[in-house]
C-alpha cells in the first residue's frame, strides 16, 4: 500500500501533536509553520534571570483528562498553581484594594512543570527535523485531479491529505482555496471565536517576593484593571508576576502600557513595584499568524466545537483540527488532545481513497 503524503499546516501543539500520533502508526508527515519558532499559542519566554514565563497557554484543571493522560505519556508533571491565603480585590476606582481572604478553591488551576513550551520539546524531539519547515506561510491551496497544492510564498507542496490546524477564522481569511471552500464552513469559521485571541498578558519580574508576606499576596483581582487578574508566576528561586491586561489597551504603546500597569500596581504594593527587573508582555491580537479581526463581535467560544469542523473537505483532502474544533473543552490545551486524537481517527478512515 502507497504511504500517502500528508501536509500539517500549522506547528504550535496542534500539528506537533498530530504529526507525532501519525508518526507513531507509520506516516510521515511535513509541518508547515508561518512563525520562526514551533509552539503556535503556547509560548514560554525563557531567560537564565528569570523564570518561564507563560505568555500563552498556562493553566489546566484535573478535569482535563485528555491533556493529563497525554503529559503522562510524556512523563512531563504538573504543580498547583500558587494562590495563597488571601488575595486583592479591588471593586470600584474611589475605594482602595482590599485584602480578603481567599474561599477553598474546590478545582485548583494546575500548571506545566518547568513551563507549557516542555510540551513542544517534547513533541517536537519525536519528529524528523527534516519534516518541521519554518517561516512558510502558506498563502493558497489547490485541489487537481489526484492531489492538493499547497503553495506558501516561497515554496509548493503536494498532499494527498492536508491537515489544517490553524483557527477556523485565520484559515478561511488567509489562505485562497481552488475550488472555494463551501459556503456554510466559511460563514461559520469567520464567526468562530479563536482561543485567545484578545489576550493581553503582561509579566514583570523581581529579584524578591515581596508580595508573599502575611500582609500582601500576588492574587489580584480588579473591575478597575488596566489588569484584571495577577498571579504569582514564580519558581523555587526566581520570582514573577503574570497577569491579563484589558485587552482595550491593544491600541497603544508598550511603554504606554508598561506604565499604567506599574500605576495600578502602586496600589497594592507601594513602591516596592519599583525594584521591578523586567516587564514582559505578549498582545495576541498583534499577533498575525494567530489573529485576525472580526468584523462583528464574536462571544467568547462561539462555534467553537462545531458539527462542521468534524467534516472533511475539498474531496475527502482536507481536515480541520485545532482547539477551536474540539467536542471537548474546545478553546483549550485539553480540547487540542481531544481534537488531534479525532482527526487521526478520521484520516485513517480516508485512507483507501488516498492511496
């Protein structure tokens, strides 16, 4: 039987996972990522002063039952996320942040030991480098008689079978399809709400952690923001806070926003806020590989999980995955598990007619 030449548009944990799993039962498939670097939507800035620090995916629950039986696969463990006993809430702008104690959390937020981006290693240590293409960004697929073309602006590529992993938005606005895709699967994937993609994540890190004394924590929540929830994001011996910026500052300066979280941040720790090493931050919606504008407002996991992204197209070629198009947890790192093991059992089916 002819091995058929498979093509994953997309690197982050989508396509590496896929590529693995199809690896592990005999296929050898190519991976075409736009970006420089392989993760997609995690993304762990790394620094010998500074812990990891999570500027994209971070956070699972015990009810993620696909990502937990995968990292033990993997042997990667997971640590509770540091909370404290008590957090800051600040409710309104005229009255200071109080400090309250914290309820029992019945369902802790767990994180990924040594940071997310050990998923990627670990997947992409699986996979013939030779398969992985970088800066290819793919611009137009075509489907001829026998096979797709998938041409990226300095590259073609032939496919018996193509697996999309980007988010259903960014897929149908840019990449030009020959036969146009049906009508129904653009209209819904240009209404479907990518993971993320409004994020504003901003880090800064210290050389001591102030904020764990008995009078002060790092948990914040605020309805006042420009940051509307922090959390300590340290290691054993390196120390950071990370939180979510309101994404309505996507529109002005770095250093613009720099300062306003450093503002609010005075509020509850004075100027210990000034012995700040380094303020990182990621604005997804800058991000043009991951990002693209609706042009209507889109709630949050609209569509996400849709009946239609379980279909295949351009002839029984073309296969959507991704988180967005998970029956599970869509929108998250367990519904990329879920998504990746579905769309492998769903190739394996088209099998006969692409051989």
């Amino acid at each position: 039987m002819q091995t058929p030449n498979i093509v994953i548009i997309g690197g982050g944990f989508s396509g590496l996972l896929i590529a693995h799993l199809l690896q592990k039962q005999g296929f050898t498939p190519k991976i075409l990522e736009a970006r420089s670097r392989l993760g997609g939507r995690i993304h762990t800035l790394r620094s010998n002063d500074e812990p990891p620090l999570e500027m994209g995916a971070t956070w699972l629950g015990k009810k993620h039952h696909h990502l937990l039986d995968l990292l033990d696969d993997l042997g990667i463990d997971i640590y509770q996320q540091y909370m404290g006993d008590k957090g800051y809430y600040e409710p309104m702008s005229v009255s200071p942040p109080q400090l309250v104690d914290l309820p029992p959390n019945e369902e802790p937020s767990y994180r990924i030991a040594g940071g997310t981006d050990n998923l990627i290693q670990r997947l992409e240590s699986f996979i013939d480098q030779e398969k992985i293409h970088l800066r290819q960004t793919v611009q137009t697929i075509r489907k001829t008689d026998a096979k797709l073309e998938i041409e990226t602006e300095s590259n073609l590529f032939k496919a018996d079978v193509a697996i999309s992993t980007l988010p259903p938005k960014l897929l149908v606005d840019s990449i030009d399809f020959s036969p146009s895709l049906p009508e129904k699967l653009t209209n819904i994937a240009s209404k479907t709400h990518t993971w993320m993609a409004e994020s504003i994540k901003v880090a800064l890190t210290f050389e001591e952690p102030f904020w764990r004394s008995p009078d002060s924590s790092g948990t914040i929540f605020s309805n006042v923001g420009p940051v509307s929830e922090m959390y300590d994001h340290s290691t054993e011996n390196q120390y950071a806070l990370k939180g979510f910026m309101n994404n309505a500052y996507h529109a002005v300066s770095r250093e613009e926003r720099k300062q306003l979280v450093i503002e609010q941040l005075r509020r509850f720790y004075g100027g210990k806020i000034d012995s700040l090493q380094s303020y990182r931050e990621l604005v997804w919606q800058k991000e043009p590989f991951s990002y693209s504008n609706y042009e209507q407002p889109i709630i949050p996991h609209q569509h996400n999980g849709h009946e239609i992204f379980q279909k295949a197209f351009l002839d029984q070629r073309l296969l959507i995955a991704g988180s967005e198009t998970a029956t599970e947890f869509p929108g998250y790192m367990d519904g990329v598990v879920e998504s990746a093991r579905r769309t492998v059992r769903q190739f394996r089916k088209l099998i006969p007619d692409h051989v």
